[in-house]
C-alpha cells in the first residue's frame, strides 16, 4: 500500500549534516514509493523566534533551497509552508484539550530542548506545546510515516497518544477519521556534534551545513573534536565518541576503509590530521553537487517560491479535507445535521 509521508523542518536557520542523516536522505529516497508532505514549520519556529520574525520569512526560502538541493523534487514531495494553512491551527487547538500539562512536562524532547534554551518558568506557552502543534500537522495529512531521528522519538509516540485519544473521543461514523503514525529510523538516527557534543544543534553553533562553502567546511573540520588522550599521532586512539569516525561511518562511500582507518587509529600510528584529511575528502565529495544544485536554484527563486505557493495549495486542500472529517467527528455547531437546520 502506498502510505502518506509527512516531515519537515522548522526555518530557524540552515540546514546542516545532521538534518541530513536523521530525515532528509530518507525523504529523498522515499519521495516516488509514498505520498510525501515535507513541511516548512514557520508556525513552529515562531515558539522561541517570536521577536525576529523576519529572520524566520527569510529562512523559509533558505530551507527550500536546502531541500531541492539535496534532491527533493516538487513533482514528487510536496513542500507546505505552515503559516499557509490554517487548518493546521485549528487542529492544534482541538488537540490541546486531548493532552495535559502534566504529560508535556514528561517529554523529554522538550525537556531536552528547554534546557538547551535556558528556559525556565519563563517558557514561551507556544514552546511548552508544540509536540501538539507537531501532532496536528502530522494528523492533518493523515501521515502513516514520520522520518526522524532517534531524538525525537518521544515527539511521535504523543502524536500517537493524542490520535488515539482523538479517535477514541469522537469516532467517525465509518471508523477512526485519523491515522496513527509510526517513526521512521534512517540508518544513521543522528550525528554527534563536532565539539563532541552528543548532537548537532543550529543553536549550540557546532554543525556543518548543507551551504557551507569549502573554506567553512574545512575550517570547521580541522577543528573537530577527537579523542582528547589521543596527543601523539603513535598513541593509541579511541574510535568510539569520536566525531571524526562518526560521519566516515555516515558518509564514506569506503566502509572497508574507513574499518582499516579506525584498526590503524586504535593501534596507533595515525595521527588525526590523516583522519580529518579523509574526511574533508569525503565530505566535499557529498557537498560539492549539493552546492552546485543550490546555487542553480538561487538563480531562480521565482522557480522556489512557485514550488512553495503550488505545493502550499495541495498541502491546504489535503488538510482541510481531513479538518472536515474532523468537525463533522467532533458534532461541532454547523456540521452535518445542524448545518441543514434539521437539529433542534
């Protein structure tokens, strides 16, 4: 059966290595085998970039072109803006009542991501309960299958949680009106960052991204975090926790040489010079189209905004589809008998 696939991104700022293994490769792969939304998540991004709303307008279209320049093609995915669709919000407001404070506070996602933000008592409302944002839009395509990484794992099981309730609560006259969706693991579920950190975040700065020109990319690779006992190139080093390792495994088409790599950097006698030398290889191997397609695209962004606008409009005509089945589920005022006057 060919299954509904929604993802997406929230347009804070470029896209980076780490968004490419944990979802956009699968996106890329999966586009022609399955119905496949990816949403430009502006709504979303306006949770904790409230005050710099124009950065955000601006990122929407940076994004876009991330994404037609790892190879998502507009007749193949369809690419929605968030704020476009109005039935998105709609949604998140009847689901907020489906859900209590208590159990957002058990996210660990969004535990995870306050912390990171120094969030406190002080949480913006909208940044508390974006899972549920994040699970109406997911509802609304009525998707079957959520590219993510491992981290946001607990964000689909509440979108679940909340379907279930949903389709509990008010159930559609011919079964459940909406899908309860499942995740989808890449191979690789995420990338460390390259300060070590255990993931790579736009807002910790310690990412390599998808436009980064090649100076950028090797300045940041020979400054990645290795294994800090490993001083002398004939010292033994660690593989495991080190970056560099990391996305070889991720990246190097070589797996026989990146596992011979890893035997001579364990035994010693490989210095991480060598290591990184590899690994700027590789990586301008992977970015080099990816900038060339991006720059195609750059020169013509009437092209980009008409991919917004057009899929944009089959992103809302599927939604509002669904919000239909949805008030009619929900006996709201207007709906069925009521919207013909027949109802007391």
């Amino acid at each position: 059966m060919r299954k509904t696939i929604l993802t997406g991104d929230r347009p804070t700022g470029p896209l980076h290595l780490g968004h490419y293994v944990g979802s956009l490769q699968q996106r890329v792969t999966l586009q022609r085998a399955h119905a496949t939304y990816v949403l430009i998540a502006d709504l979303q991004a306006l949770t904790d970039h409230a005050d710099v709303p124009d950065r955000v307008r601006e990122h929407v279209v940076g994004v876009a072109l991330d994404y037609l320049s790892v190879g998502l093609d507009p007749d193949a995915a369809t690419v929605v803006v968030q704020s476009q669709v109005p039935e998105l919000a709609e949604l998140t407001v009847y689901f907020l009542n489906l859900v209590t404070v208590a159990r957002l506070q058990r996210n660990p996602t969004v535990k995870d991501e306050m912390g990171q933000k120094g969030f406190a008592a002080d949480v913006p409302a909208g940044f508390f309960v974006y899972p549920v944002s994040q699970a109406a839009d997911i509802a609304a395509f009525k998707a079957h299958l959520v590219p993510v990484g491992d981290d946001q794992l607990p964000m689909i099981e509440m979108a679940a949680e909340i379907v279930r309730r949903f389709n509990r609560t008010y159930p559609g006259a011919g079964g459940p009106v909406l899908v309860e969706p499942e995740a989808l693991l890449g191979r690789v579920s995420r990338l460390p960052g390259t300060d070590g950190g255990p993931k790579m975040s736009k807002s910790l700065g310690n990412v390599i991204n998808l436009s980064d020109d090649a100076d950028t990319v090797a300045r940041k690779v020979r400054g990645m975090f290795t294994d800090p006992q490993h001083l002398r190139a004939q010292d033994p080093g660690r593989v495991e926790g080190n970056p560099v390792f990391a996305y070889l495994d991720a990246f190097d088409p070589d797996a026989a040489g990146v596992a011979e790599l890893k035997a001579r950097y364990r035994a010693g006698g490989l210095g991480d010079t060598v290591v990184k030398a590899r690994l700027l290889e590789v990586l301008e191997a992977f970015l080099g189209p990816i900038r060339r397609r991006r720059a195609e695209w750059a020169r013509e962004l009437p092209a980009v905004h008409r991919v917004l606008r057009e899929g944009t409009a089959r992103g809302r005509a599927v939604a509002a589809a669904t919000l239909s089945e949805v008030r009619e589920a929900m006996r709201l005022y207007g709906q069925g008998e009521a919207a013909t006057g027949t109802r007391e």
